[in-house]
C-alpha cells in the first residue's frame, strides 16, 4: 500500500471527536499534554467545524457538535514521559479519574476522563 498519500504531520488512522466543548477540549489538551493547534475553522462565530492538534507526532481531530453531528467521544491512549504527574495535572485541569497510575506489565499507566467526556489512559513504558 505505499501508492497511499499521507499528508505531512497525519497518520494513516486518526481519531475524529465530535465535542459539544470543542475549545474546552482544545485548552485540556494544550495544557496537560502540550498540544499544537494546527488548524481550526469556525462554522460561524460560536460553533467549531474542524479543527487539528497535535501532540508529538499524533494528529486528533475535532469539532463541535450540532443537530446534524452528534457528541461522538472516544477512548485515547497516550504515551508521556511522566504518567504520574500527567495524570495529577489533567485531574488539576478538571479532568475525573478513572484509575490511579499504577505499575502494569507494560509500563506504569493511569486513566482520566477529561472534562469533555473522552477517556485517556495515560502510560509511560520503560526504555
């Protein structure tokens, strides 16, 4: 399969969320896990179409809910450097906790929900 274009910073797979708090979402990840805006389109002054982050080399898409699209939240894993004091900043950003970081055979991993509805399971693997 390698006739398939991937546009830079994309992946073959990409999460698409559909929020009723888009920009709640966009702050949440911005400041928990450092993601970039890299593209967002208004539908009209208050209502998100689209909209791009990323966070290292993933893409996650999104956009805010309407009459015709409704709320689609997803389950997210996430690789970071410190699962623990990630987990502890997400739960100061407004985030619920679904399980403790706790040692696992692949690593040390936690779960949140994020003030938008959508689960993170937070993981640092050993090298």
């Amino acid at each position: 399969m390698s006739d398939i274009y991937i546009p830079k910073d994309y992946n073959r797979v990409m999460p698409y969320l559909i929020l009723e708090q888009p920009e709640l979402f966009l702050a949440f990840a911005q400041d928990v896990f450092g993601a970039e805006l890299k593209l967002k389109v208004m539908r009209d002054e208050n209502t998100m179409m689209h909209a791009e982050i990323l966070i290292g080399d993933s893409c996650i898409m999104f956009a805010g809910a309407t009459e015709q699209f409704s709320v689609q939240n997803a389950g997210l894993y996430i690789n970071v450097a410190n699962a623990d004091a990630t987990y502890q900043k997400a739960l100061g950003e407004g985030a619920t906790s679904i399980m403790e970081p706790s040692d696992q055979e692949y690593g040390r991993s936690g779960g949140i929900k994020d003030p938008c509805g959508n689960n993170w399971w937070i993981t640092t693997t050993p090298r």
